[in-house]
C-alpha cells in the first residue's frame, strides 16, 4: 500500500494507541497531536501555520472527538490555510450564537444523559450545576469562561465538599467541551489547570475513616448492646458491615433480591455503583439479621418492600442514620469505612487472591482476560470468604489463628 502524502507513518496513532496513550504530547502527523494531561485527560490539537503565523488550535476532547473525526477537521483547516485563508476566522464565522453556559449546560445534558447508567445520576448531574454553577455562570457566554470564572465557582465548596467540588469541576469541563467541539469556544478548557490555583485539598481517604479490622468484633458487640438507636438500625449496620457492601445498597435491599434458602443477595444493576449485578453471599449470621428484620417489617410478604425501613413508611433509612448512630456510639468511623476493614482484613490474614476479594466488594477486575477466566468459580470462593469474614467478626482477633489461614478463600484444594 503506498504511503500517504504528508503523514508519517511511524508516527501516526491508532485507536488502540490513543486509548493506552499516558501523559505527554503524542504525534499523529501533519500537525496533529493528542495531549493527555497528568490526570489523564485527553485532547486534541492542531499545530499549523496561518498566514505566516503558527497556531495552536484545539479540537476537542477525545471522549467526544475520535481520532477519525479530528484527523478530518485538522485536514479541512490545513487546506484552508495553504490557500490563504484563515480556518480559525473561518471558524467563527460559522458559528451559531454562543450560548450562554446554562444553555449549553442544558443541551450537553440533554445528549449525553441517555449514556449514562440510571436517571438518578443523570438529575444529580444537572441539579450540580444549578446549585453550584449556575448563578456564577449561568448567564456568562461559554466562549468568555476562562480559569477566573472556573475558580470562582469552585473555591466556596473546594476544601468544605471537596468531592462536590470535584465533580462540578468535572462537570463544568464536559460543558465546555461539548462547546468546543460545537464551535462555541476554542483553545484549551480552563478546567484542566485550574486546581494549580487552588489550595491544596486533604486526602479524600480522610473522608471514609475506618475502623481497623481487629477492633471491629468489639464494636459489634458493643452495636447489639447500645440504647443510642432502634433494632432495625443496628440489624442493618451489621448486615452492613457482615456483607460489605456500601451504604446505599443496604438502604435499599428490598425482600424479592434476597434468597434465604440459598443464602444469596442478588442487587440489581440499576442499584450498583458499577452498573452491573451483584450477588452477595450470604453468611449465616446475615441470614439471621435478615430473619431477624422480617419480624419487625411491616409489610414481611412484600416483595418490594424494604428489608431495612426508615422511620417514614416505605422510605429507605437516609444516609446519615448510620453516621449519626456511629457519632453517638463514639466511634471515628463511616459506615462506607468499613468496606475498607473487610479489605485489610482479607489481605492480612487471609490467603485470598486480590481479585475475589475485589469481586466481594463489587470492584470491577480491570484485567479483562483474569475477570474472564475467574468468572465461573469467583462465587463459590466468595461464599467462604464471606463466611470467614463473619467467623472472625463473631470471634474477633483470635479467627487469624484458625480458619482464615487454614482454608483460605480462593484456595483450589479447599
């Protein structure tokens, strides 16, 4: 096949090397680059020489401009500009009236949301931008929104709701892409260099305090003794903790998801953070708190009932029932941290292979071929995972010396 005028072949990127490309300035051709900035994000940019002035010309982001797409729009304004002409004048001169970032908000949302997994995320990504953006820049054109007006609107919530802020940022930046990629705006997105210019956030692993494993035996025997909460809360805060499952998936189990006879807990995509479902073994202690919280439902033969009720009928707990109840008990931790004691639990003293212990807190195995191949024996692994995990919490400490070590979960022999 002969080679194609003006491009190097050696240097020309694929989509394959455009998905793995780490951070850097990477060479297509013919003035075409793909830049990945530290945190990963991708772009693209077009070096070409305009009337005897070089310029740079931003085309987008790669999550909304593919590689085939961006090398026709760098081909367009290339011609234009050996002709004499000015593709960027050219540009703006085909360009609709600039929205305003509201109105761009809007209509970026409108594409976008039935790519995303469930109509909750989709509001909560707009509502963000209402309570955040939208009275800073909600009447502001897109193509005047720079890395001032940016930090305006995040350093009220930077360091007080840092994973607030995180994502209006991560909003706001998909906002002026989308108007990039529609000729509203050109050059770089002010959100990729904005937090230079902002105080330094805390570790966000602050915000999901743990309890170390070894103490957690002590608390639940301390959780089935307190006054400071009702039975339905401490049965749940157990079964959260016995599963290891995060708070939302516990608030809103409901009794069809759950097989008591073959101790399984079956949640459904629309509920998982993933967007795919999960099954949760189930140990026989948790079988017992969910015995336990059918004699206190009031509707115990609905299937659509809610397996651990708040104190308004047919409504989930809210999210600060646990954390209230883990204040008033005295205890530094979250109930998302417990998760993460299940974790060190597993991996000090337990034999368990990292990607079941991964696969029992719902984490996606990110090598696909180890996810392919674990798929048909992951379950079975995890039932005696899970079941230890209850032993030593029944037992405490001393479990270490027994079971854990002795017939480790994901043990072929076992």
């Amino acid at each position: 096949m002969p080679k194609r005028a003006g491009r190097h072949p050696e240097k020309a990127l694929t989509a394959v090397a455009v998905r793995a490309a780490k951070a850097g300035r990477h060479a297509d051709g013919n003035g075409l680059y793909l830049e990945v900035d530290a945190s990963g994000a991708k772009h693209w940019l077009l070096r070409i020489v305009i009337q005897g002035k070089r310029r740079d010309i931003g085309l987008g982001s790669v999550s909304l401009v593919s590689l085939a797409e961006a090398r026709e729009t760098a081909a367009a304004m290339r011609k234009v500009a050996r002709a004499g002409g000015d593709p960027l004048a050219d540009r703006r001169a085909s360009r609709r009236v600039v929205p305003t970032f509201k109105e761009a908000a809007e209509s970026c949302h409108k594409e976008h949301k039935n790519g995303w997994k469930n109509d909750k995320h989709a509001a909560q990504w707009l509502t963000t931008l209402e309570t955040y953006a939208f009275p800073l820049l909600g009447q502001v054109k897109v193509d005047e929104i720079g890395m001032p007006e940016v930090r305006d609107v995040l350093l009220p919530i930077w360091l007080e709701k840092p994973e607030t802020a995180r994502r209006v940022r991560q909003r706001i930046g998909t906002v002026l892409d989308w108007a990039t990629t529609k000729a509203f705006r050109e050059g770089e997105n002010p959100v990729r260099s904005v937090a230079k210019g902002l105080p330094k956030q805390k570790d966000s692993a602050e915000h999901f305090a743990a309890l170390p494993y070894d103490d957690v035996p002590a608390f639940l025997t301390k959780l089935r003794a307190t006054d400071q909460t009702g039975p339905v809360i401490k049965l749940a805060m157990e079964f959260l903790i016995l599963t290891a499952v995060r708070s939302g998936e516990m608030r809103g189990a409901v009794w069809r998801e759950i097989d008591t006879e073959a101790k399984l807990w079956t949640i459904p995509a629309e509920r998982m953070k993933a967007g795919k479902p999960h099954v949760v073994p189930l140990a026989p202690r948790a079988v017992e708190l969910l015995e336990e919280a059918r004699k206190l439902a009031r509707k115990p033969d609905d299937g659509d009932a809610l397996v651990f009720e708040g104190s308004k009928p047919d409504k989930p707990m809210s999210d600060m029932t646990l954390t209230m109840l883990l204040r008033r008990m005295k205890i530094e931790a979250t109930a998302h941290g417990f998760r993460s004691a299940f974790r060190d639990w597993t991996a000090e003293t337990t034999n368990t292979p990292s990607d079941v212990a991964e696969m029992a807190l719902a984490h996606i195995i990110k090598n696909k071929v180890e996810a392919a191949y674990r798929r048909g024996d992951l379950l079975e692994k995890r039932r005696t995972l899970m079941d230890q995990w209850a032993q030593f919490c029944a037992i405490g400490p001393t479990a270490k010396a027994t079971g854990a070590r002795e017939r480790p979960a994901g043990d072929d022999t076992g």
